[in-house]
C-alpha cells in the first residue's frame, strides 16, 4: 500500500478492506463518504453491502427476498429511510372531541373526517391542509359521525353515523354532494349503526337492516340503494333489497365492503354459516368502565352479562411491553410475490375456512339456486341476475349496475356475539330494477286478506293451528335466506379490516381469544388479548396468507371493544391501536417501520392514495396529525429538523457479521 510521510492513502485502500470498514458504519456515513473519491462511491453503492444494511438495520427475515418489481437494496433502504412518512408535519386540531375516521378521496385532494362532537368536516389536502366544507349532523338526531367513504369519482361522500340514545344501535347514513357546496344529497337508516355502508358502485350504495326473528336470531338484510333519490313517479324504484342473511347467537351482519373480484377461485361456492358450537366455555369477558372510541353495537333484546375472570395477562401468553413483531407471511406467498402477476396457492388453513354442513354431492338444485338468489326491489319486484337475462328482451326499466364481478365482505359471528368470522358474498352482473311492481289493485287485496282470514278461522275450527317457522332450526328455514359463500374464522374480535389498492388481499385487525377457548353460552364471549394481530387473507385463494403478531396494542374489554381502523398502500400497512401511537410495517419484508405518537387511543389512519409518503392519524385526543416522509418535507421546501419525528425502528449501529 502506497504511504507518503507515514500516513496511508485511504483513497487508495483495497475494495475488500474497505468494505470490511463500511460493515462497521452507518448508513448515513456511508453515504457521505462515498463523496470522498470515486473508488469510494462504487464500493459504497455494493449491492451486498446493503442487502446486509437493509436486514440489519430493519430486521428483517433473512430468507426474504426483494420486492416484486424492485432491483436495487440501496433503493430499497432508501425507501425505508427517506420515503416512509415519520415527520409530524401538521396537527389539525377542527373538531372538539375524539377523532373517530379518516379517509381520503381517491385522487389524493381531499380528506374527510368523522368525530364524536356530530361533524363531519371536508379538508383540503394541501400544505397547509385547511376545511374546506364541514357540517353538523347533530340536527338529525345523530349522536356522532363515525365512518366516511368517497365514490369512484369523488363527487360524492357517504357518511355513517350513530343515532342518539345510551342503548341505541340505529344509525344512518348520508350522501353528501361534493359539486354542490357540500349539500345533502339523500339519507337512508342503517341498523345497526356498525354495519357502516359502502359503495356499491360510482351512483350506488349499501345500507342495512336488522330484524329480531326469536331469542339469539335475527336476520340482516342488505339494501343496495340510489345516490341520488329524486324520482318523477311514485313507481320509480330507489332501493332494492340485495340479500338476506341469517344470524345466530345474537350476531349481525357488520363493516360491510364491496372488493373487486381479480380472479375467482374455480370450485362451486361453498354454503352458508356453520352450526355453532355446543361445547362448554370457560372464558368470558373483562369488564371495564372506560368508555373511548366508537364500540361496536350491542345486540337488541338480550341482555348480556359478563363474567369478571381477572386479569387477561393470566390467560394469554403474556408479551414484553416493548416488543414489535413482524408480519409472517407463508413460503407460497412469497413465491407468489416473486413471480408475480402469477397465482399460487397459498397457506394450507382449511381448517380457518367453515365450509357448507352438506357436501357438494350432496348440494341440491334449491340449495344452488339459493346461494345465487335474485335481487328483490322494494315493493316486491326481482332485480335479475345478467346470467338470467341473457334470453330475455331488453327492458328501458332496467339496467346493468356494473359489469364486474364483486366479493361482498363483512364481518359476522356464529359463536357468540361479538364479530370473529369473515363472510364472504359473490356478486355476478344484475340489473337493477328501476320500476317498482305495483301489485294487485285494493279490492284484490282485500278479497286475498279475506281468504286468508277465512282459510285462519277454518283452521282454527279444526283445532289445526296456523305453521309456525322455527326460526332456531337453521335447516328448515334456510330456504328463505341467501347463503353466505365463504367464511373464515379468525378465532378473536375483529376490530378494523381495509382492502388493499388492487383489491387482492384483505388486512384485518384482530384481538384473537385464548388458545383453545370453548363458548357455551353466546353472550358471554372470551376475553380477549391486549395485543392486535393483523391477518391477510387472500381474496382470489380465500386463505390466509400471513399474520402479523403482538404488535400494537388495545386494553378494552369485549363489551367496550371499539373499532381501530388500518389501511393500506402499494408498500405500508398501517393501523391505529390503544397505546397512544400508530404503527407502520413494510407490507412485503413484514417489519415495523415506526410508530407515531399522540396524547390518546389512535382510532383510525389513512393513508394518501396517489402519494403514500403522506399519512392521517386520528385520535381520541381530538386531533389529526399528518406525517410525511423526510423526502416529502423537503419537496415542500420545509426544513426537515424542525419536525418532531415519530419512533423509528432502524438500528443505528453495531457492526456486521
């Protein structure tokens, strides 16, 4: 080695010494001193040298590959570092209670927030964000807002809120028109008040209804309803009834979503909801007096008790406060995401998946047909199937909502009452029925009420009472209600689910029950763990595909349980949780990127569709906080240590091996 006046010439050092020196040091002094001279620079930029980095840094699983579509570890260490959204950039202090939701609209320009002051408030999403538009619900009885969503186009917002009353599960929603100055464009009920809504498509949306049959049973139906009500005639169809399914124990259909079928799996639907189980239970609920976030509704006429089993630290495996976990995903998964757009399959967890009490040999005809049931209009007319039209004469009343296939998914329960399963609904193409059927004229229905009534009496005379259904026995009354396709058990209380941008994978937030846990009676459900999991399921397979583990945390008992929403971009996922911070994983490498703090319980993020390196939070702590990414901050000419940074999860140092 070349010396002049005893001092070596590092400019000139070996490639291998020097990289054996850069092992020792950090990210960022590695970038400054591949400035040193041209040597330098390209033994810095060793793809091997930031694959190693990248693992350490983030810890990373070893045996995990680079992203789909990315070539480069000294990008995707930069991804990490400069493009996750970390810096507290804005605190927006609107509304003047807990901050239930936040969504944003698709073309990234606006964002609009749900609160328990009765607002739902419209922001700009330029720096600084402001309010564009904002109105208060309260005037229409309505206790808080707590669920919004914009349409394809973002010309209109629906909003889900909550009616007045301490035991009320009422809800509705409102449509509200973003051309027209934020005005009301028409309202609907929605029971109860967590099955949320959604849109159908760019013009329409779901509601839904609840009602009681007998003691623990009720059925759920769907509404699927215009945006825009205005009508010239009275017999001018605005709803129509979509399915109408059948809940146990005290369950309801809940946090409806519509995804957009990729592919479809090629084996005949499975049936509706499974029997629930009779075997004894020796878990129940913590009870609690603090009241926070937005709960999920309480079932109607049954009064639950719970049982007071001490801490839930003695039944779950307990986790170190400060310990972060992970996404796992399966070795199929990971095949898949190599070679993508190729579809493997995934996970083998049959035994997560409730199929059909009847195997398909034995599946008859009606049976068939049930799990395909034709839309009815309110006022008793059939929306067709596309399938079933095809041989008919085109109708002026009626048209093709939209032509793909769609996955209805909602969350239900069969063992208890409290939401644990994932129930998935295949839509085909149908026509919505624009006409309503009138019916027979007044005096044929009175002379049918009259043979009816007439046909009672005989009867009675006979000593033969009128059938009465048994609504408990699932069997003999199946075939009036539409069977649910697919159900996946996530064995715990799920709280909060979002779809990811291509609509392929479902993340859920999960606070699963003790290990083997047996329910005997359905309103007394198993406590349930302070940790959230997130599990992914795959919405072309219907497995599950990875897990991510004891991460964030919640502390709220069963009957206080509340909604902590999650989202999702092309590369993030993130969520809110009860520990006061949110949290941010990479969505391929699976590890915890950082958590962002506030004062209180973070119910909600989302995060900026046409630019992800942005992220909401919402807090009980009545405010919203958006983050942004170093390399963002610096686009906005911001001086990026001026900025609170949230925790982030890379090591700094150690040497590596």
């Amino acid at each position: 080695m070349n010396t002049e006046n005893g001092c070596i010439e590092w400019s000139h050092l070996p490639d291998h010494v020097l990289l054996q020196i850069f092992r020792y040091l950090k990210a960022e002094e590695i970038i400054k001193l591949s400035s040193v001279s041209q040597p330098w620079y390209r033994v810095s930029r060793d793809e091997l040298l930031w694959k190693s980095l990248f693992k350490r840094d983030w810890n990373i699983n070893p045996k995990i590959g680079i992203a789909p579509g990315k070539t480069s570890w000294f990008s995707e260490y930069l991804r990490l570092w400069q493009h996750t959204p970390i810096l507290e950039t804005e605190v927006l202090k609107g509304h003047t209670h807990q901050v239930l939701h936040v969504s944003f609209s698709h073309n990234g320009k606006y964002f609009a927030t749900c609160s328990k002051d009765g607002y739902v408030m419209l922001w700009d999403a330029g720096y600084p964000a402001r309010i564009k538009h904002y109105y208060d619900m309260k005037v229409y009885s309505w206790k808080n807002t707590q669920f919004s969503q914009f349409n394809e186009s973002d010309t209109l917002l629906l909003v889900s809120g909550v009616h007045f009353g301490n035991h009320s599960n009422t809800g509705e929603i409102a449509v509200f028109n973003l051309e027209e100055n934020f005005v009301i464009q028409c309202r609907m009920s929605n029971k109860p008040y967590d099955f949320f809504g959604t849109w159908y498509n760019d013009n329409y949306l779901l509601s839904g209804d609840l009602r009681w049959l007998a003691h623990l049973v009720s059925t759920s139906i769907v509404w699927l309803n215009r945006a825009s009500q205005e009508s010239d005639s009275e017999f001018t169809s605005i709803m129509n009834r979509m399915f109408k399914f059948y809940n146990r124990s005290a369950s309801s259909i809940r946090s409806i979503t519509v995804a957009n079928c990729r592919s479809l799996p090629q084996n005949k639907p499975s049936s509706s909801s499974p029997t629930p189980s009779g075997a004894s239970d020796d878990c129940a609920s913590n009870k609690s007096c603090h009241e926070t976030g937005n709960p999920i509704s309480q079932p109607e006429h049954v009064e639950t008790k719970t049982v007071d089993t001490g801490s839930s630290k003695d039944i779950f495996q307990e986790t170190p406060e400060g310990s972060l976990w992970p996404i796992s995903t399966t070795d199929e998964f990971q095949c898949w995401r190599r070679n993508s757009p190729g579809v493997s399959a995934a996970s083998a967890m049959d035994d997560e998946i409730v199929e059909d009490s009847k195997s398909e040999d034995n599946e008859t005809g009606e049976e068939s047909a049930r799990s395909e049931s034709p839309l009815t209009c309110s006022g008793g007319t059939e929306a067709r199937s596309q399938r079933a039209d095809s041989e008919a004469t085109d109708d002026d009343s009626e048209e093709v909502l939209d032509p793909r296939e769609k996955f209805l998914i909602f969350t239900m329960g069969s063992r208890t009452y409290t939401p644990h399963q994932i129930g998935l609904k295949r839509i085909t193409p149908f026509t919505f029925c624009n006409r309503i059927d009138v019916g027979p004229s007044l005096a044929e229905r009175v002379a049918i009420q009259r043979q009816e009534r007439q046909a009672l009496e005989e009867s009675l005379a006979l000593g033969i009472p009128p059938p009465e259904p048994v609504w408990q026995d699932f069997e003999a009354v199946a075939d009036r209600f539409d069977a649910i396709d697919h159900i996946i058990d996530l064995h715990g209380h799920i709280i909060g689910m979002s779809l990811s941008p291509d609509h392929r994978y479902l993340y859920v937030n999960v606070r699963p029950w003790p290990q083997g846990c047996t329910i005997e009676n359905p309103l007394q459900p198993p406590p349930i763990a302070q940790e959230i999991d997130i599990h992914v399921i795959d919405l072309v397979t219907l497995k599950q595909v990875g897990s991510l583990l004891r991460a964030h945390r919640s502390f709220t008992p069963n009957d206080e349980c509340f909604f902590i929403f999650l989202d999702v971009s092309k590369d993030y996922v993130a969520s809110g949780a009860e520990d006061k911070y949110a949290y941010i994983w990479d969505r391929h490498y699976g590890g915890v990127l950082a958590k962002l703090n506030h004062l209180d319980v973070v119910n909600a993020v989302s995060f900026n569709p046409r630019d992800p390196e942005v992220l909401i939070t919402a807090s009980d702590d009545y405010t919203l906080k958006i983050w942004r990414s170093r390399y963002r901050t610096r686009q906005l000419k911001l001086p990026v240590e001026d900025f609170p940074v949230g925790m982030e999860f890379r090591r700094r140092c150690s040497r590596l091996n």
